[in-house]
C-alpha cells in the first residue's frame, strides 16, 4: 500500500519544504488552523489572497500555495488595501507578525481598522522579534527579557485585542496555537466576516522567546497555555492584557456589524448621485454619471 | 497598442494647470485606482482625481501616509488595476522603500514627484528639482528606474500616459519628475479623441493556471503579468527571487534576478529615452537642461546665438536611463556642457561622467525656491565658449 | 474542548480515566478508527503530537531522521479514533490520519 | 510681444480666479500663450493674493512675470506692495473705493479706476467685483478680447452666476470704454495695446 499525500499536499508550497521555522515554533500550526478555517468557510480558494510583511510570519505567504504576497516590513495591510479595493472579489488576509503588524506597521492597521477595509488580519504573536534574534517587540511583556531590554522589559506592550476594538475591528478573537480547533472556527468566521476582522494567535518561540526568558521548549509553552489559559467570550478587550506568565484570555472578543470602507463609499456617492452612480467593483468601469468637469475646470 | 477609454478622456482645449494635466493624463491613460496622502505641491492632482475617479469608474483612496500610498498601489496592480500615487519631496521618501519593492516584484504603476525645494520640509511652495538623485538611486539596492520630466502642463498630460505606457511596457514603476513651477503653471492643455490616445495594455499571461512564472522573462526581458484570483497561484516577494517568484537568498539567484532587473532597461534604453535637441551639429556649447529648467535656458540660448556663440540644446525629456551614448558622443565634439538645474548638481554629474575629460561641464547651480535667471545661464554660456 | 481544562483533571489527556460516568449512548456510537502517517524527515520532534493525542497512541521513537530528531512513533496505533488532533497541531505538516481501512465514518471529534 | 499682468488684491476676491479667467481667454479664445502662474502663502483668506498672467503671440518660456505691464490691485495693500514693479507708461488698474492712495501721480503710469466692489454690489454679490474689474481691465489695455472673456466666463464662475457675472463684465467694461474716451480723446479702444508698446528690454 502506498502512503497518501498529507491532506494540506494540494495547499502547501510543499516543494519549498522544508520550511524555515524552528523546531517547536508554533507557526506551520497557526496555517494548518487557517487552512482548516477556510475550508470550513467555504470561501473559493482561487478568491483568497495571502499578504504577508517580514519576519518569521512573513515568510508564512510563501508556503501557501494561493495567490500570495510576501511585501516589505509592515507594509502588508496597505498593500493588501490596494489588492482588495483593486479587486473587490478578492478574499485578502494578511498573515504577519506582532512586530510587523504593530510596530513598523501599527499605523497601517489601525487606519484599515478605522476604515473597516474587508480584510481579514491574523497576527501570530510570539512576543518578540524572532528572526532578527529575539528583540524587543511592541507586545513583548512587561518583565519579559529581549536581547534589546537584556534586563528585563519595562516598555509597556500593547493588548491587541483592544487595540483591534477601539480602532473598530468587526471580528475579533484570540487564541494560542494550542486551541486548535477553535482557532480554524474562528479562523472561518473571520474570512466570512464582511469587513476588518483581527485574529490573534499566541505562539510559542522556542529559540528565542522561550530560551532567553527560560520558559523551557517550545512543548513547555504549549503546556503553559495548557493550564494558564481562560475561555472567554465576549470579554472585555480592556481585561484582556498579556502579564509575563499570568494566565492568557483567550476567546472571541468581538463580533459586530459595521460599514466596510467600500460600502460607505458606493452607498454615500448613490446618496448623492442616484442611479447615476455605478457602484465600484460590482459593474464595470462605464459611468453614466454626468460631467461637471467644466466647472471643477476653473478650481 | 491600444486606445484609450473614451470615459476617462477629457477630449478639448482647456486652461488647467500641471498638477490637474498630471491627473487627466492618469484618467486618460486608464488609471483607475489612486492612492495618495496630501502634501504641497501635488495635492491638486489627488484632489482632481477624488473628483473625477467616481464618474469613471475608478476608486481613490487617501491613505495614512506615503508607505501606505506605494503600498497600496502596487497591491492594485497585481488586482488588475492601473494605480498611481503622486507626492513631493518628504512623501518621496517614505515613498522609496516601496518603489524598491515595485521594482523588485517588477510591479506596473506610476509614482509622481512635484519637487519642492529640500531638503526636508523646505520650501512647500516653491519648486526645487533637488530629487533626481533621489529618483535614481533612492531606494536601496541596486536598480534601473525610468524618470520622465515634463516641461508644461500639456507634457503633464502627455508624459503621464508615457509613464504608464512605459510601466506597462517593462513592468516597473516609473516616475514623473515634475516640480512645482510645471505644476502651479496654467496653460493651454489641448487632449486629443480618445481613439488618437495610445495605451499600451498590461501583457498578461494567458496560459493555463498553475503554469504561470511570475519572473520568467520573455525575449525583451520583461516578464508577463498576471491578476490575482485567477488560479494561478503565484507567488511574489520582495526577496531575492527565482522565476517562480520563490525566494532563493544565494548570490546564483540574486546575479540572475538583479542583473534582468538592470537589464531590462539598459538593454531598451534606446527605445525608452526621450530628447529633445536644436542645433547639435554646429554646436560648439550644448545647453542640457530638463523640466521647468529646459523653458528658462532658451532665452539664454537665444541670446547667446545672436551674440554669436555656437549654442545646441538637449532637453531631457527621459532623464533616467540617462542617455548616456548621446552625451559621449556630444563631448567627442563639443567644448562644452553647460547644465542649470535647480539644486547643486546633480544632472551635472551624470553628463560630466559621460563626457568623461572629453567635455568640460558647467554646472548653473540653484538652490530652489525659483527658477534661474536667464542671465545666469547665459553668462555660463559665454564662459563655456570662451 | 477539554485541552484548555487542567491536565490532570478528568478530562486531561493524559491518565487514565476518560469519563466520570458512562455515557448513556456510547452502545450507539461508533467510534472510528485511525491510521497515522508520518513523514519522517519532515519532523522536528516538537513532540506536540504526543503530548496531546486524547488516546495516548504515539510516544517519542528512539530513532534520529536524517535530520536528527526523534520522530513520533504509533505505540498503540490501534487506539487511534481519527480525530486528527496530531495533523492539526503539527507545526510541521509531517503527520496526519486517514479512515482505517474499512471504516467509512466521518471525522471523530476531539 | 509678450505683455505681463498682476492681478492683486487680498485672498477671497477672485485674484486667481481673475487671472485664470483672463488666461484662458487669451490661450483658448484668442488665440495667443498664456501662462498663469499665482503666489501661494499658508493663509487661505485675507492676506495679499496675486496671480501673474503673461500673455504673447510666441511661446511663454520663462514662466514667471519679471516686471509688470499692467498691475490689477483691488486693494490697498496690493497696489503698494507691486506697485514699484510697474514699468514705466505702465497701466494700473484699481479699484477706486479700496485702493485710497494709489500713488498715480506718478506721471510715469496710465492710471484708471474703476469702483468695481460698489458696483458688484449695487448687481447683488461684490463676488463680482473680480469681474467688474475683468471687464474694466479688458476695455482698457485692449491685451484680451471682450468676445474671448465672454467666452471664458462660462464654465469659470457657477452655473447660477453667470448672468450676474456677464453683466457685471459688461458693466465694467463699458466703463473702461468710457474712461478711456474722457482720458484720451480721440484714442482707439481697439487698436494696439499701449501697454506693450514700449520696446522689450
């Protein structure tokens, strides 16, 4: 009897193997938690779009085997912006790190954020920069040792999930590599979630995180989020801070309707111009709508 | 080539300034998504197309800030859409890292620079051509780029579709070099039928999904595009990549991919420069000037002629890829180069390199905030032919 | 989900007592059978796959792969129920499970 | 011949908008190359507003005035501050009740007034004074035709305005012909701009 193909054979860039992440890294979990999420969404593969910016997570687009973008460092969110507006149709998540998503690029996501750009954000959190050598990261714990803050960090991290909320995220959901199963459900809700929807993942870093702070492997990580892990939906984003080795709320924070950016846009120029206004990305590009370009000529 | 969408062409004689030419140009040439963030003294451009984009079809979005702007621009290209950002000199900079990722995902689009005096926040109003340097080399890595400089509000409108075409012909992003005086300058803009105008389309792949190579390149070096969502699965990075688009970080790959990147525009440099010259053959002094500069230096040449020097002029319409052979072979005959460029010399220095001894170069230094004097140009005249 | 509940609990995965009490229905279910695949020179023996299979099949081989890590080795591979839990937590995409031979139920829960 | 205009006054009283108008007159109607270019300050109203026109048969090249043939000045301020860079025999035009001391006995300028803003507002909105003026400028230097910024007006002032502004051309206008018959008896309107007489330097 021949052994059959893994399951993921057809979706994985399998040829690229093996992958770059570290032995206990938490990372290739988070895709197959995605990859079983968007099965279960029952989202057209070829509509999905993966964008990913730099670093260990960076590198998860190249692995995927859809349409994917490995773009500049913390660039990812606007790039995707231009990839979902160019094309409506298109399913974009963006698949990155905490410090690509949230330093370098913290202004990016809290702008698509406020603006409800129809993206999908999952950030894999490992609490550091890992493939720079374990840095200092913008949700590294207070506490926590970087080789940036060798003596422990006092520079105050930021709750993602807040951050997500305030800004107006629709979805927003936490989990650790370890919830497998709700992850891929979360995972699913979000890409069917009409607008921002933000998914944390807590991962562990072994080589890095891990090792610097003597957390053990990345096994004993995943036992700590074993026992220190607390489910609870609905929660308050506010309570919901990362404590250096206190226990981790996980759940789905947040689930709300709100205006994407370009529903806002296609219903407020209707507002203004009536069926004269074709609205952007459901019909082509012919608009009806007439010219007052005379008149914006003398501005 | 194709023609252009009769909906986004403003087909007439108007009255409209650089900046407001510059967009029309983006409209006529099929640009249909726009992201930018406001700065002097481009504003104009994105404030005209957020008035113009809804008719036609096409989406502007005003971003955070200029990283975002690039960045969006090259996610719409690989959606399908013709985009376009515009800014001046601070957003510039932001700008750089991703027109280095353009270049190396070898990305269609246009990026346009009104120059304003520097460096910094410097003179926000006032023009300045102190980024053609920065246009070149301003992105890290090595790289070709092509820079247009128009000289007028009509080579606003006309340039802007060459930069498109351009950017579609060798997958890149290509910059329009404006300034400030060419974009506040109202003149007479005259748009054509839109069945006149030529585009040239984006070259997709047509084959099979699953087959496509994102950085294989055909006989001209240029590889074929293709639009996500279409099942082809392709991967893209801004990593040193094989043809796949699949990162191979070794020097093999980085020689192979760099080298088409650079290639692609020197070896079709004849094809893509663009001059403009009057009395080479009996020149004795050639004036090299672009942009707002090239209209401010004929005065000077005029002058210099009736006073009896042999003076040529050369405008640079493309200033990158420099036309390097042209300006070796000017020197192989010429005393000299007189060059006035609104900052301490920049362009010089590539037409000194070029005449390599051969030539003596003048260089009509301004530091921005206006154009020269005439005079100034004229005096340097008189000195390179004496 | 019982993974996020105390190990050493009831329900942990390790130990020996699976349930409190008899389920009234469990005469009516069919519990599935696994067969576990594993690509070898894939894994890098995080070992997540042992520790938190709910049946306790694998265990930790004594053998290096041509990398040197110790793959997961099937002890018990008849106590597999085929709910995938291995295939979804490997970091690695080097194991994973198909219906035994025979068996056509769907996927069993975890 | 190239002939150089200012238009000035402060921000809000169509000075761009004036220039705008008359070089697209001159560039689509009449045939001629205009460039307009105007002087931007990070105020948006109130401080001194200017916008430069240039008008010839050839091509303009350098694009910005470097000494005026004819100064616009709708305010005080305005006409002090440009003032100085009329030529000799150059015109000034001004609004007669905001420009109070215009310094035109200074024999070397041709001065004329005009009170555009009072008859803006006796037509209903002194947002036509611009205009007034437009028509004031036209029938005296005679650089743009009447007909090509009849022609300009649509297009450049709202939709709902233009009749209010065609009149206040006319109006301005007709009493530029008038002004210019009471300053130089037996001068032609219609014959060559003196402004541009004045040979080149």
């Amino acid at each position: 009897m021949t052994t059959p193909a893994h399951p993921l054979e057809n979706i994985l860039r399998t040829e690229r193997f093996p992958h770059i992440w570290c032995p206990t890294c938490g990372i290739g979990t988070a895709v197959t938690a995605f990859v079983a999420g968007l099965e279960k969404s029952g989202i057209p593969k070829r509509d999905v779009c993966i964008v990913s910016g730099i670093g260990c997570s960076g590198r998860i687009a190249g692995y995927i085997r859809l349409d994917s973008f490995h773009t500049t460092h913390g660039r990812a969110i606007p790039f995707a912006t231009g990839l979902k507006l160019g094309n409506p149709k298109l399913r974009v998540v963006v698949f990155s790190g905490d410090g690509d998503l949230f330093a370098i690029g913290g202004n990016h996501f809290i702008h698509a954020a406020r603006r409800n750009i129809d993206l999908t954000v999952i950030c894999v959190n490992n609490f550091n920069y890992a493939m720079t050598g374990g840095q200092l990261g913008p949700t590294t714990p207070l506490g926590a040792k970087a080789t940036t803050v060798p003596y422990g960090n006092y520079d105050q991290p930021f709750n993602l999930p807040h951050l997500a909320d305030a800004c107006g995220a629709v979805y927003v959901a936490r989990w650790t590599t370890l919830h497998v199963r709700r992850l891929a459900r979360s995972l699913g809700e979000a890409l069917q979630k009409r607008g921002f929807s933000f998914v944390e993942v807590i991962c562990p870093c072994s080589t890095l995180y891990a090792r610097r702070n003597r957390l053990g492997t990345g096994l004993d990580l995943m036992r700590f989020y074993h026992r220190n892990s607390v489910i609870r939906h609905g929660a308050d984003t506010r309570q919901v801070d990362i404590e250096f080795q206190k226990p981790i709320v996980v759940g789905r924070f947040v689930d709300r309707e709100r205006t994407t950016y370009l529903d806002a846009y296609n219903q407020h120029m209707q507002t203004v111009w009536g069926d004269r206004f074709n609205p952007y990305g459901e019909i082509g590009a012919e608009s009806p709508v007439e010219d007052q370009d005379k008149a914006a000529e003398a501005g | 080539m194709e023609r252009a969408d009769p909906a986004g062409v403003l087909t007439g004689a108007h009255f409209i300034d650089g900046d407001i030419a510059c967009a029309e140009g983006a409209l006529a040439a099929g640009c249909r998504f726009f992201a930018g963030y406001p700065i002097t003294p481009s504003t104009e451009v994105a404030e005209r197309i957020a008035a113009r984009f809804p008719k036609v079809g096409g989406l502007f979005i005003q971003m955070e800030d200029e990283l975002a702007s690039m960045a969006a621009i090259l996610g719409a290209a690989w959606a399908g859409s013709k985009s376009m950002t515009v800014t001046s000199g601070p957003g510039f900079s932001l700008m750089m890292e991703n027109i280095g990722l353009g270049l190396m995902t070898e990305t269609p689009c246009v990026v346009v620079d009104v120059q304003r005096g520097g460096p910094s926040t410097g003179l926000p109003t006032l023009p300045g051509q102190g980024d053609m340097m920065q246009a070149r080399w301003g992105s890290h890595g090595d790289y070709e780029i092509i820079a247009l400089c128009p000289n007028s509000p009509q080579e606003c409108f006309d340039l802007t579709i060459e930069a498109f075409n351009l950017s579609e012909q060798y997958r890149l992003p290509v910059l329009l070099m404006m300034d400030e005086c060419v974009g506040h300058m109202t003149e007479r803009v005259v748009i054509g039928e839109a069945e006149r105008i030529r585009i040239s389309p984006r070259r997709y792949y047509d084959g099979p999904p699953g087959s496509y190579h994102p950085f294989r390149p055909q006989s001209d070096l240029v590889p074929e595009m293709a639009r996500a969502g279409e099942g082809h699965n392709f991967h893209v990075t801004g990593l040193t990549h094989d043809e796949r688009g699949y990162p191979d970080v070794t020097w093999q790959t980085q020689e192979k991919c760099v080298r088409r990147l650079v290639d692609k525009i020197r070896r079709n440099a004849d094809r893509i420069i663009q001059c403009e010259s009057d009395d080479l053959e009996e020149a004795e002094v050639v004036v090299v000037s672009y942009g707002i500069t090239s209209r401010v230096a004929l005065p000077a040449v005029s002058q210099a002629r009736e006073a009896g020097c042999r003076v040529g002029q050369l405008r640079l319409i493309t200033v990158w890829p420099f036309p390097d052979r042209l300006i070796r072979e000017l020197a192989s005959r010429v005393k000299a180069f007189v060059v006035p460029e609104i900052n301490y010399g920049q362009i010089s220095l590539e037409v000194e390199r070029c005449a390599a001894g051969a030539a003596r170069t003048l260089l009509v230094p301004h530091g921005g905030g206006w154009v020269h004097d005439p005079e100034q140009i004229l005096r340097a005249i008189e000195e390179a032919a004496a | 989900m019982a993974l996020a509940t105390d190990p050493k609990g009831s329900t942990g995965a390790r130990g020996g007592k699976r349930f409190w009490r008899r389920p009234f229905d469990a005469e009516t279910i069919h519990v599935p059978r696994g067969e576990i695949h594993l690509l070898e020179e894939r894994c890098k023996g995080c070992a997540f796959c042992v520790e938190y299979c709910p049946t306790s099949v694998l265990e930790m081989s004594g053998e290096f792969n041509l990398k040197g890590y110790h793959p997961p080795l099937a002890r018990q591979p008849d106590k597999c129920v085929h709910c995938q839990l291995c295939e979804t937590i490997c970091p690695e995409f080097a194991i994973f499970v198909t219906l035994k031979n025979g068996d056509c139920s769907e996927q069993g829960g975890a | 011949m190239l002939t150089q205009i200012r238009f000035s006054g402060f921000g809000g009283q169509g000075i761009i908008r004036s220039g705008h108008i008359s070089g697209k007159a001159a560039a689509l109607f009449d045939g001629n190359h205009a460039t307009m270019t105007q002087s931007f300050g990070p105020e948006a109203r109130g401080s001194a507003c200017s916008s430069q026109l240039l008008v010839s048969d050839a091509p303009v090249l350098f694009p910005y005035l470097t000494r005026a043939d004819i100064l616009v000045a709708m305010s005080q301020e305005a006409c002090v501050k440009y003032g100085p860079q009329l030529r000799d025999g150059g015109f000034l035009l001004y609004d007669k009740d905001l420009v109070k001391d215009p310094h035109h006995e200074d024999s070397r300028l041709q001065a004329f007034s005009v009170s555009a803003t009072r008859i803006a507002e006796e037509l209903g909105n002194r947002i036509v004074a611009n205009v007034v003026m437009l028509g004031f400028f036209t029938a005296v230097t005679g650089v743009i035709s009447a007909e090509a910024m009849k022609k300009a007006l649509p297009g450049s002032v709202p939709e709902r305005a233009l009749k209010m502004n065609l009149e206040a051309f006319e109006q301005g206008h007709q009493f530029g012909l008038q002004q210019l018959e009471e300053a130089k008896p037996g001068a032609d309107p219609t014959g060559p701009v003196r402004g541009v007489e004045a040979p080149e330097e």
